[in-house]
C-alpha cells in the first residue's frame, strides 16, 4: 500500500524511543511519530544537541509530547544508565527505533573493548533492546524497528576477526554492523516466534541521504562522488525516514520483514518491502552472531524472552 502518515489512526498514549533522534533520519522519524500522536524519548549523546531538536519539533508541532534520554552508544555503561532511567519513568513501551549509527571511522575501540561501528550501529542497540522488551505489550503493534543498509549486501560477520583487531577496514567494518543489524532483527522475531509472542521485529534502510552519517567520508571522496549520477539519486532525510516509519506503523506489517526505497538501486523512492541478501537470512550465522553478543553484552536476553 501508499504509505502516509496522515492516514495513520491517533497514536496518542504510546511511547516510542529513537536513538540518535537529534539529527537526520532519527529527527526526521522522531518527528513522524510525534505527529501521529505519539510520545517520543529523543535517545541521544549530545544532550545540547538533543534540545534544539525537542525545540525544532516543538517549533512545527507545538502539542507534541517529547522527552530526553542521554544515550552514548559506545558505552554500555550509558546504555545500562538510560534503560533504568527509562524504566523509572515509564511502565510500558511501544516502539523502540534502533536508528543511530555511525559510518567509515577512523578505527577505535570503544570503552568496552569492541570496534566502534560494531558496538554503536549493533551490540548497544542488541543491550538495549534486551532491557527494554519486557516493557512492551504482547500486540502486532508493539515493534523493534532495526536500521540496516543496502551496505549489508557485501557485509559479511567475520567472527575470526570480529573487532577487527587484525585488520581493519572502515567500509568492511561498516558493511559488517548493518548485516549484523539484520540478522538480529530477523533472529529476535524468530524467537519472538518461537515464545507465540505477537510483537514484532522488523528491519528498514533508508536508501541514500545526505545526513550527518557520511562525516567520515573524506572531503574529496564527497566532491567525487557529488560529480557522480548519485546526488541525483538520493533523497532527502524526511523520505528516507519513511521505511522505517512504514515499518513502525503500518498495519500489514509482519515481523521478520524488510522495508526500503522502491526507486532505481534501493536508493530512493516510495517505502515498501526490500530484498534481503541470501547472506542476510542465514539462520546459522543470525543464532552465533546471538549467542556471541549476549556474552559481549552480558545480557541474558534468550531467558528475557
């Protein structure tokens, strides 16, 4: 179906959190939820950051109902520290958005010990998600919506090497986390499944956007590629946050699927139901990536569940 947030029924008395909801496709998704009426927890690391968006939000839609979180991703000390606030503040939660990512660092470990586009785009986001689902009702609408990328087509879970501690690649890094992203999202909805639970875990992509994630890309790359056929193919923030609003809000969602851009090469273009890689719905890959990020994060998220 035509995705439009105006036909979305009021979704007043919800709750949803976005992480890295300051900036980009998280401003542009926390902004969509707020309009359908729902309240919104900005996740983020920059608090100062994170008010000038409440203030934006605020400035175009003055009833919504916002509220901020400090979240730094690279730590799973902050992520242990926003779930225990969250959960002293609320008894339920609707939606979880696990949007914030970043793209192509220079390589660094974080705090914890872990590559730094693995921890912040997958293994905080897999902590996160296993301290918070308890709070979410047991219906069809009660979602966990993953970030991944058509970057998850040449990424491959190198478990020999997975912090890349050998070697490092920035594009291989990347291409990594997203792939991870969607093998969680696919492995949490089959255990979801396999408990007859109703809520659902679904993936999105944005295509290609010009958002603070390309910030790493180095300045004459940019210009290269702004001479390329690709600016022309992109789109911007606001429609590239519409597979993930379609994923969090309509209702012929089904867990375990895929939204994107439907145009030329994914890149942009209406929302609707993405092709995943044969590499990207590998069980046995989804079930070791698991059992490795609950022993990094130290979760018990199996028996959560």
């Amino acid at each position: 179906m035509d995705f439009n947030l105006n036909s979305i029924p009021s979704q007043q008395g919800k709750i949803a959190i976005v992480t890295g909801a300051n900036t980009g496709l998280g401003y542009e998704t926390a902004l969509g939820l707020a309009q359908v009426g729902m309240t919104v927890i900005l996740a983020c690391r920059n608090e100062a950051k994170a008010q000038q968006a409440k203030i934006n939000i605020l400035t175009q839609l003055p009833n919504a109902q916002l509220d901020i979180i400090p979240l730094d991703l690279s730590q799973q000390a902050s992520v242990r520290a926003f779930a225990q606030q969250y959960r002293s503040q609320h008894s339920h939660l609707n939606l979880l958005i696990n949007n914030a990512g970043i793209m192509f660092p220079p390589y660094s470990a974080t705090a914890d010990g872990f590559e730094s586009q693995f921890a912040v785009n997958h293994l905080s986001h897999f902590l996160l998600t296993s301290l918070l689902i308890d709070l979410m009702p047991d219906t069809a609408e009660s979602r966990i919506v993953s970030l991944s990328s058509n970057a998850h087509k040449f990424g491959k879970i190198n478990f020999d090497d997975l912090q890349s501690e050998t070697q490092y690649s920035a594009v291989a890094a990347y291409g990594q986390s997203k792939l991870a992203c969607l093998l969680f999202a696919n492995e949490l909805q089959r255990k979801l499944t396999a408990q007859n639970k109703s809520i659902l875990s679904v993936c999105a992509h944005p295509g290609v956007s010009n958002t603070e994630l390309a910030r790493y890309i180095p300045k004459a790359i940019q210009l290269l590629l702004w001479l390329t056929p690709l600016p022309f193919m992109a789109h911007s923030p606001q429609k590239a946050s519409l597979p993930t609003l379609y994923a969090a809000l309509a209702d012929d969602v089904k867990g375990g699927e895929y939204f994107g851009p439907q145009g030329a090469l994914e890149m942009s273009g209406k929302p609707g139901r993405a092709p995943k890689a044969a590499h990207g719905q590998d069980e046995a890959s989804a079930q070791k990536l698991w059992d490795i990020s609950e022993q990094l994060s130290g979760s018990n998220f199996e028996q959560i569940l």
